[in-house]
C-alpha cells in the first residue's frame, strides 16, 4: 500500500460518504444525478463479488464494505426516501445509462484478464466505472447550477482517479511486473473526463465565481 | 506469481 493509493482510497470514500451524509442532513438531492449512483452501485456489486471468497486485507474488506452500504444507501435515499425523492430533478437527469452498461458487457466479454464469470465482471466494473459520471456531467451541463454538493463530489471523484494514477506509476516502477492494462487504460480515460470538468471548477474557484460550465 | 495476478486495489 502507497500513499497516493491510500489516499486516493480515502478521496473515494470521502466522495461518497460527504454525498450520503449531505443527502441524509439536508434531505435534498438537488443536482446529483440517479444514474451516475445507480451505475456506482452496479459497478461496487460487480467488483466486490469476491468479498466473501478471497480475502486480501482486513482493510480491503472493510473498505468494500463501505463503498457498497454508502452506494446502495445513496440509491435507496434517492429513490425511496419520501422527502429526498422529491428533491430528484428526474426531467433532466435523462441519460440512457444503459446506453453504457451494454458497450461496457461486451467489451467485458472480449477483453478481460481471465474469460471466467468473476474475471469478466471485475472488468465490465472497471470499464463501467470510467464511464459512470457521464449522466452526472450532463445532468451539470443541463442545470448549469453547480451547488456546492455536487461539486465537491466530483471533484473528489476526480482526485481519486488522478490520485490512482499516481499509484499505479508507483507500483510500475518499485514491483517486478506490475501491469494492468485494463485499469490503467479505463483509469485513464476516467481521469480524462473529468478533466474538463477540474478546468472549469478551478477557475471558478480562483476567480471565486460562480461554476458556470459551457453550453 | 498469483498475488501479483489478483485484484488487491479497490
């Protein structure tokens, strides 16, 4: 375990605990889109299906255990809880997110480490997971309105992937055949992706405006 | 070896 991947761990679980305990404070949803929560959980349950079969590390475990809870908890508040489910802008949060789990199956199928059941989808997570915020950015290009919340999100989002990039260079250089093409290349195109998005929040934040993102 | 081969990041 590194630094930049303990911390990059720590962003990721800072991201979706901030989100789930603002939710649970203010029972609003305001701005946070159902579908980048819901593909989370789909890729948490496609990761960690060897939670219970291959244990690596007490601290693995836990940490899978919290970013299933806090992704299933995020979904159901949005969904069930009688007030937050009000506060969901449904109208604009419109993305076809299946429109990339299928893209995402198949690539699984063709590109995969190991052509087994828990091999394949342990890289549909992974490629599922580079394309995850999509709805999330676009619910942000429609709205326009970035609040606080939704910001914060996914620029922690964003950290812990730049975070892991840092540590997969680490790893690369100080362990004898580390290689994992299909992390590196999803992880990757993930980070590229909210690199837009980084811009815009930056300079917002040095001219201190508001975060506007271009039409 | 095959620690190296399994998923040990999250």
């Amino acid at each position: 375990m590194n630094v930049f991947r303990l911390a990059g761990d720590m962003t990721h679980l800072l991201s979706v605990v901030v989100l789930l305990l603002k939710i649970h404070t203010i029972k609003s949803c305001a701005g946070i889109s159902l579908k980048t929560q819901e593909l989370y959980a789909v890729v948490f349950a496609a990761r960690y299906l060897d939670l219970f079969v291959h244990f690596v590390s007490l601290y693995n475990t836990v940490m899978k255990l919290v970013f299933l809870a806090s992704s299933f908890s995020i979904v159901w508040y949005m969904k069930r809880h009688k007030i937050v489910r009000r506060t969901y802008d449904k109208d604009h949060d419109t993305f076809r997110h299946y429109v990339l789990v299928l893209p995402c199956l198949l690539l699984a199928l063709l590109i995969n480490e190991k052509f087994t059941f828990r091999e394949v989808m342990w890289a549909f997570s992974i490629y599922l997971e580079a394309v995850a915020i999509f709805p999330q950015l676009v619910l942000l290009q429609r709205t326009r309105n970035i609040d606080n919340l939704t910001g914060q999100y996914v620029f922690f989002l964003g950290a812990y992937r730049v975070l892991y990039i840092l540590n997969w260079i680490y790893r690369y250089f100080t362990e004898p055949h580390f290689v994992h093409w299909i992390s590196w290349v999803a992880g990757i195109v993930q980070t590229l992706l909210y690199a837009d998005f980084f811009y815009y929040y930056i300079m917002s934040w040095k001219n201190n405006v508001k975060l506007e993102l271009p039409a | 070896t095959d620690k190296a081969k399994t998923h040990d990041e999250l």
